[in-house]
C-alpha cells in the first residue's frame, strides 16, 4: 500500500514487525514526562538530556520563576568563551542542580557552577581523536563534541566526532567507560544520548555525505544506526542499522567505485515511550542506492532493537554534498543531468511523544517543510501539516531540529524559509493557532547588520533569517533562537515576541577568554532550568554567523 504525500511524493505504508504491548489509559493531551528520579540524578526544574524527558517534549513543566511576567527582567549573568575552531558552538548544555555539562569546539568536556560559570573539571577528548584526521571539513579536523550531554546518576554521557561514546563521573570529571560503537572513518555523534533504565541509547550519524563531494571518494559505505548500551559498563546491548550492508554496485560516472545502498544517518534524538517500551528515531537520506529505512520515522523495540513498524516519508531520496556542486560529468550525484528528481535531501529529524484523544501519538520533523504526526502503535498517519514550502536540493527551507510540546500545543520552528517561522500547532489536527515569522530587517538591524571579527577559524559572514535552533517551552513561554544571532521568547498563548537578547556583540569570558557571539546555535536549543536561561551563540554551516560563546540569564 502506498500513499501520496502533501508534495507528491510517494509515501509507503508502515511496515508492522512485532504487536506493541497494550497502551496506558491517560488523559488525552498530556506530556508523557517520566517523574523525577534519584536514578537518573534529576530534579524537578532540572534539564538533565537534549529533550528534557525521555518523550522528546523540550518543555520544563516545573520552570516557575522564567514566566510571562518576569520574562522581561532577564539579564546577563555569565558568558562563558570556548576557543574557537569551527565559528560554531554546538552541544546543548545539561544542567542538574547548579551543575552544568557541555561539550566544546575545541575537543574538550567541561563541566561548570550553573550559577557563576565557573570551571569545575574540564575532560580532554583530544587523545581519543585516534592519529588520522577527518580527510574534509574543518567542522570534523580535531574531535569536536556536537552532541548535547545526558546525566544520569553520577555520570555524565556523551559522543564525539569519530563515533564513540564516553561516560564520566559528573562530580569528578574521570573517565568511566568509552565505547566506540560505529567503526566507519566517518561516523559521528550529532544526536544526544537518551537515559531510560540503566541503558544509553543514541543514533549515529557520518559526513560521509560530505566527503562524497569529492569526485575521487569511492560513494558511499556509512549506514545510519541506532545503539542501545548498558550505561554503567558500555557494553553495547543492541544495534540497529537503517540501511543493509553497502556492496560494491559499480562505478560511479567518473571511474570511482560505487558502494550501494548507505546512508539513512540518525543525526537527531531518539524519544522513548517506557509504557509500551518502545524507541522512535528519526532518518536521513540515501547517500547511494535507495534500499533501506531512509527518510522514515522507525518504531523499534526498546529491549531488542528489533523493527516494530516504518514509515517513510519520502522515496526515493538520494544525496549527498555533490548535488551542490554543478560540474556537468563524475561525482556521486547521478541526477545533476536529470533536473534533481530524487535528490532532495529530506532527512526526518526528532520525534516527540505525546498523549491526544485518548491515543499516544509521535510527532516528526521534517526538511521538506512538513511536520508529521502518527499513531504510535500502529505508525499510521494522523495528521500533517506543511509549513514551509519545499524544493529539490534545498533542504534547508524546512525544518531542521527539534520541535516541543507543553500539554496544549505543539511548537515547530522552520528553518531558512524566506523567512524562518515559528508556528504553534493543535496537537489534535494539527491546525495552525498561530505564526510568527522572523521579522525581514533582523539581518541589517543589531551585530547581524556588523558582526565583531572572531579569532580563529570562520567561513565569511552570510546572515539569513532562519531558526536554527530546536524548540524550548515552559509555562506560557516559547524560546526560539534565530540565524541573524538574536534569541527571541514569545507568549505562548499569542505568539507576540516578549522578549529578545541580541547576542551578536563582544563578551568577557569568565573563564578569562575574550569571545563574540554569532547566530544562536543549532543542534539544540535554549535550556531553561532552576530560573536560569541557557543557549549557545555561535552557529555557522555554510551560512550564519561565527562565533565562541555559551551565554546563562536570569531575571
């Protein structure tokens, strides 16, 4: 069975493995938080992984002193500058308590007082970057953490760019285990580890698709995975592959070696339903061939790892980087002479649970613009809503990170959708209650319009009006960051913007750094958490603007 899909595109039918195990009757709308646990070390008002909860909401129900009324006597209380390599900063911090934990830019973990941003302990990731370093993009030369962390317990977890997964002691900053769990040359980990019951479960994504840019790469061999490991030793558990094994297919038109299929990355982060034990991940395009669970929201479950049901979303969906580069012969793009049909690049990013009419339901993002919501036991569609307008090869029109939900709506974010949107959504029909598009001058009004230069490493300034940022709630607020550098928080109930902090200026460390501040940053978003409001500034992917710093406020 198939279906057609809001742009045209064929859909197929979800693919039922296993029968999921009875659901919880719960009231109809509600967020499926799990409850404050000493297990997992975390607090109500804390903001412990990626997600805040296991569900994937990226709401902070317990966040009282940040609320409509004391929004606008936020201030800035730290700054906090990371040296610079790449001009982008991009793990979401953690924070338990007045301790917070992200990763740098500059290969290093570091953990710091919530309340001053003072240094605690500081983890060097540089000898695990292995001898041979990545063969393109300055983003992959030394071993960035892009990942936001998770606490659990007395650990603190985390990847790095060269696939592997490292537990701390959060209190010391000593190493307790370092797991490799994907041994391809251009494995990474972009989606942030999830905690649920003594086991780490995190996707792993590659640059394979950049690399491939290059008409002398033999395209492609990487396949995305999702890996479950057992938190306190790191044994690996259970592996997930989203594309079969790549074989020798060939040769690509210039005379390289031609490997299908590949592709399928799990760059976003998963989100756990306990009640029926059940994982859902999100994944990307084929970087060759086209078999495999590419572009598709996966139900698997959470003991085995075995295939509970699929959805794709987009079909076929070949691409990578060399679909940009317009050279008329070679390369690992076969339609560059055929107009782009089904080089799209229209990865599914996070899933996010939530409860509707008396059935759990799971959201999706999605880069062709469209976000997705199906019944979570069968993956059947429910709704979807477009909202932004897709195009071949420029994925960056929809919608990139995560979404969040706080009980009454959902909020999704489009990226560099002339302009970038923020719409709040029924949950039910998936009806637009509101928008709010980023306003036209951001770019030429504030630092955007004359960026402070940044020592080191950094691309040309391009600012755009896009949200790169994924979504963030709290009671009666909606914080969403912006490419032109400024974080903005809207009401809840209006969409009127509340408050906005322009970020694109120069800071003084206290860690004793000087640093600027550049677009509010991707790969996460705002972390709110015991009255403090968190996020990085610093976000350039071909486009945006450079920069170094993890910003704290409080009112």
């Amino acid at each position: 069975m198939t279906t057609t899909s809001l742009w045209g595109r064929r859909m197929r039918a979800p693919v039922p493995v296993l029968a999921l195990t009875a659901l919880l009757v719960l009231a109809a709308v509600t967020v499926l938080t799990a409850a404050a646990s000493p297990a997992t070390g975390q607090k109500r008002g804390d903001w412990p992984g990626w997600n805040h909860d296991p569900s994937g909401s990226r709401h902070n129900p317990d966040e009282r002193r940040i609320n409509p009324k004391t929004v606008n006597n936020l201030k800035l209380k730290w700054s906090f500058a990371f040296e610079n390599h790449t001009g982008a900063v991009a793990s979401q911090p953690a924070v338990v308590g007045d301790d917070l934990y992200v990763g740098g830019p500059d290969s290093r973990f570091y953990a710091l007082n919530a309340d001053t941003g003072a240094t605690k302990w500081v983890f060097d990731l540089r000898p695990y970057a292995g001898e041979v370093a990545p063969p393109s993009g300055q983003l992959f030369q030394k071993n960035p953490v892009r990942d936001g962390p998770t606490v659990a317990g007395d650990k603190v977890f985390f990847g790095d760019s060269r696939g592997n997964i490292f537990a701390v002691n959060r209190h010391t900053g000593k190493i307790a285990w370092m797991t490799e769990i994907d041994k391809h040359p251009n494995a990474l980990i972009t989606g942030s580890p999830t905690y649920r019951a003594g086991k780490i479960y995190v996707g792993v994504s590659s640059y394979e698709y950049s690399v491939a840019g290059d008409d002398a790469y033999p395209c492609c061999t990487f396949s995305g995975k999702m890996v479950a490991l057992d938190a306190k030793s790191g044994k690996i558990d259970w592996t997930y592959r989203t594309v079969p094994e790549a074989k020798r297919d060939g040769t690509w038109p210039g005379g390289t070696p031609k490997y299908t299929s590949s592709g399928g990355s799990v760059w976003s982060t998963p989100a756990i339903d306990s009640a029926t034990r059940t994982l859902y991940l999100g994944s990307g395009n084929n970087y060759s061939g086209t078999e495999g669970r590419s572009d598709s929201v996966v139900a698997l479950d959470l003991d085995t790892g075995k295939e509970r049901w699929a959805r794709q979303m987009s079909h076929p969906d070949t691409w990578t980087v060399r679909c940009l580069i317009p050279r008329p012969t070679g390369g690992s793009c076969p339609g560059l002479d055929d107009e782009l049909k089904d080089e799209m690049d229209h990865d599914v990013g996070t899933p996010l649970l939530f409860r509707s009419k008396g059935r759990t339901l799971v959201g999706a993002t999605q880069k062709s613009g469209v976000y997705h919501v199906l019944d979570a036991r069968t993956g059947q569609i429910v709704w979807q809503t477009q909202l932004s307008v897709p195009a071949h090869n420029q994925p960056w029109r929809g919608i990139e990170w995560g979404a969040s939900y706080d009980g009454h709506q959902l909020y999704v974010a489009t990226w560099r959708a002339d302009p970038g949107t923020l719409f709040a959504l029924d949950p039910a029909t998936g009806a637009i209650k509101w928008k709010a598009p980023l306003p036209t001058d951001g770019c030429q009004t504030g630092g955007a319009a004359n960026p402070p230069p940044i020592e080191g490493p950094s691309d040309p300034v391009r600012c755009i009006m896009g949200n790169a940022s994924a979504v963030t709630t709290t009671p009666g607020l909606v914080y969403e960051g912006g490419e032109d550098g400024k974080m903005r928080i809207y009401s809840a109930k209006t969409g009127e913007t509340l408050w906005t902090y322009d970020a694109v200026r120069r800071y003084k460390g206290v860690n004793g750094r000087d640093g600027v501040g550049g677009s509010i940053s991707g790969n996460g978003g705002a972390v709110v958490a015991n009255g403090r409001l968190f996020f990085n500034a610093g976000y350039q992917l071909t486009m945006g603007i450079p920069g170094q710093m993890l910003l704290a406020f409080e009112p």
